[in-house]
C-alpha cells in the first residue's frame, strides 16, 4: 500500500470542529481591508440546513446549498441598525461540502474558502451572477 492511501486508512471525515478551524483559518487568511469590510460576521457550521431555509430557497435536497448569508447584507443596510436586529451570520454545511468535495478535484480547505467568499460576497450586497462574473475573470 502506498504511503497516500496508508494516511487515509485511519482518516475520518472531519467533523463540525474540524469545519469550523478551518473556516476560521480562511477568514483569517483573507485580505485585511475584504475582513474589515464584513465587519462583525458570525460564521457557523452546520450538518445540513433547516428544512424552513431549504422550503425558502426552493431546493430539492438538503445536500443542495453549501453554505447561506443571513442577515442584511452592506448594499441594503441603513445607517442605524433596527432595534433586535440579528447579528448578519455565514452557514456553512458540512455534509454537503464534504458531498461535494467527494465529487471534485479541489482540496477540502479549498471548497470551504470558495463557499465562505461566497456567502461573504452576500453580505456585501453582491449578486450570485456578479460573483460568479468575478471568479471567472480571475481564472
């Protein structure tokens, strides 16, 4: 057995942990001035997402969305915040990246920065069509 496949005889998927390390690493590992643009951002992982947000968003299966930006994003924020407003949040959903990583030719940490500059995108009032203009230029 080649030393590649002995590393992954005893490797388990990571876990929600794991998930959240790594999210936390890319977010770090982003520009400074892209970071402190998205001010205070929660991100967290998740299994799957709720049935409610999978109802809202009209997808066939829970393995369907990677990750989600709730809140009000920059392009639609006021000056001052309405009173009890939630704090804007980035999900990331483990079981369907790992789905899906399963399926692709990129790395692990690699998927989960895609997703998370995705969503962080979101927040900054960017379009699905806009950012995916932007990531094909810059291929």
């Amino acid at each position: 057995m080649s030393d590649e496949a002995n590393f992954w005889v005893k490797r388990q998927a990571p876990g929600l942990d794991d998930f959240e390390a790594m999210a936390l690493r890319a977010y770090a590992e982003l520009p400074r001035e892209f970071r402190d643009l998205a001010g205070e951002v929660t991100i967290t992982i998740s299994e799957f997402p709720e049935e409610d947000v999978l109802d809202s968003l009209g997808a066939e299966s829970e393995f369907d969305l990677l990750g989600l930006f709730q809140g009000v994003g920059l392009a639609h924020a006021s000056a001052i915040a309405p009173t009890g407003a939630m704090p804007n949040s980035i999900w990331l959903y483990r079981r369907p990246i790992l789905d899906y990583w399963a399926e692709h030719e990129e790395t692990l940490g690699a998927i989960i920065t895609h997703v998370l500059i995705h969503e962080i995108g979101h927040h900054f009032g960017l379009s699905d069509d806009d950012m995916e203009d932007i990531e094909a230029g810059s291929d």
